[in-house]
C-alpha cells in the first residue's frame, strides 16, 4: 500500500500541498479529482520524487521513500505516467517503450505481451516515431512504457486530458484489467467525474492544496461533493 502522510510540498514561497493524507491499496482503483491547479500534479509528483516534501512522508509497502531519486523509486514498484505523456518524440514506439527497461532487472527486459493485447495500435506502429502518434495513441503508449517497469502501483495524471471517447474507452478497460489481473494498485488523477465515478473504489477531492472531501465512488453524487469541482 502506498501512503502519504501530512504531506506539504512548496515551489519556493508559494504551497501547493497543505497537509494532505491519502492511502492507495493494492487491489484498488484510487482517484483524486479536483479542478485545475489545486495541486493534483504536485501530489504525484511528491509520490515519484520529481520534487521533495517540505514537510509530511510517503510509504510503499512499507518503505519511507522520502529523499529517494525518481529513478530509486521506479525500482521500488512506482510506475509513473506523467501529465501531458512526455513520450520521446523522436525514439521509435518500441524505443520509448524499452525505456522503461531501465529500472528492471536483466532477465525482465521484455516487453510484456499484455501491452499489446490492451493496445493493438502500439503492435502495429512499433517502428513509427512517437512524434507521430496521435495524442490517444501517446496515452496508450504512456501507459504500455511504464507497464515494461513491472510496477506495483501506477499512479496516473490526468490520462483522459485531450483524448477521443473512443481511447478513454480503452484506457479504462486497462486499468481495470490492471487492477484485476496483477492486484497492483492504481493511483489516478482526474478532473474528469465520470471517468473516475466508472473506476474508482475509492475518492479524494481535492481544493487549494488540500483534501475536503473523500469517500467511496458513490460519494461523488452527493452535492457536498459537487461544490468542490464545480467551478
Ligand atoms: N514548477 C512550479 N513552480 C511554481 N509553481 C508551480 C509549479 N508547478 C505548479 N505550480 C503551482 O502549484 C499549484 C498546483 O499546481 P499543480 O500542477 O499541482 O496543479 P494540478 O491540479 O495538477 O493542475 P492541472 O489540473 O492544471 O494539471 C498551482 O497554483 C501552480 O501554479
Ligand atoms: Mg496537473
């Protein structure tokens, strides 16, 4: 299990995190929702180490993470797929997907055969520049590259932003079987309510850099849950 603990975290002056508590279980499909800029990219961030806590701890499995590299953390079972996708533009599909070969061990550098049965395109454009995927397509390969790092947990920043219905389709069929198939937990960050209602055992909302509301999935259609995303 994962677990953030009275989490603060600045950009200089400025907090973006104020005292946040989350727990995501193996097994589970964990949301945050929360509308735009109140820290959602910044929680994950704390979690893969791309920039430290100033105050408060993250664990997995029991293991403090605090001040370990992004890479260290990789290594620890965190797979992350990052807002925006961040896919190389210029390496092949299978060479952003052999990226994610560099926190496992030797005899693990294969890419998992269940990549290509949750995202067939990704089989028949191997060879294709990531550049010149479409923006669902970059998704799906996102997701398949921090699939080859064998996560335990894959925590994801808004992978609906920007993508056709048909592909946000697909993408929730995947974290599902996810979920299913490996019992690894899933992190995800939304502002996207109906995405999340779908898949989520459990909710946070956040606002200004803090929880103010969590529950099971349900809880989403209560109104006191509506005034936190509506604008
Ligand atoms: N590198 C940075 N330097 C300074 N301030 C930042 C930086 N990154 C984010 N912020 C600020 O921190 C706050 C939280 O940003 P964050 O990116 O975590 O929000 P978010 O919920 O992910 O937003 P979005 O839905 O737009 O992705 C915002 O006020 C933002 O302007
Ligand atoms: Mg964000």
């Amino acid at each position: 299990m994962l677990t953030v603990e009275n989490a603060n975290l600045h950009y200089g002056a400025a907090q973006a995190l104020r005292g946040i508590s989350i727990k995501a279980e193996m097994g589970k499909i964990t949301c945050v929702l929360g509308r735009n800029g109140v820290g959602k990219s910044s929680l994950l961030r704390a979690v893969t180490g791309q920039h430290a806590l100033s105050a408060g701890s993250v664990t997995f499995d029991g293991v403090t993470l605090n001040g370990l590299a992004p890479f260290a953390r990789a290594k620890q079972g965190i797979g992350y797929v990052p807002q925006g996708r961040e896919i190389f533009p210029l390496l092949t599909v299978k060479e952003n997907l052999e990226t994610g070969f560099a926190p496992v061990s030797r005899r693990d550098r294969t890419i998992p055969e269940d990549i290509y049965d949750l995202f067939p395109v990704l089989k028949s454009m191997l060879s294709r520049r990531g550049g010149d995927l479409s923006g669902g397509q970059q998704q799906q390969l996102a997701i398949g590259r921090a699939m080859v790092t064998r996560p335990k947990i894959l925590v994801l920043d808004e992978p609906t932003e920007g993508i056709q219905p048909s592909i946000i389709k697909d993408i929730g069929r995947a974290i599902r079987y996810l979920r299913d198939s490996t019992g690894m937990a899933i992190l995800l960050v939304e502002q996207y309510l109906d995405f999340c209602r779908e898949l989520a055992d459990y909710v946070y909302i956040m606002d200004r850099g803090e929880i103010v509301h969590e529950g099971l999935a349900e809880t989403l259609d209560t109104p006191e849950a509506r005034r936190h995303l509506t604008v």
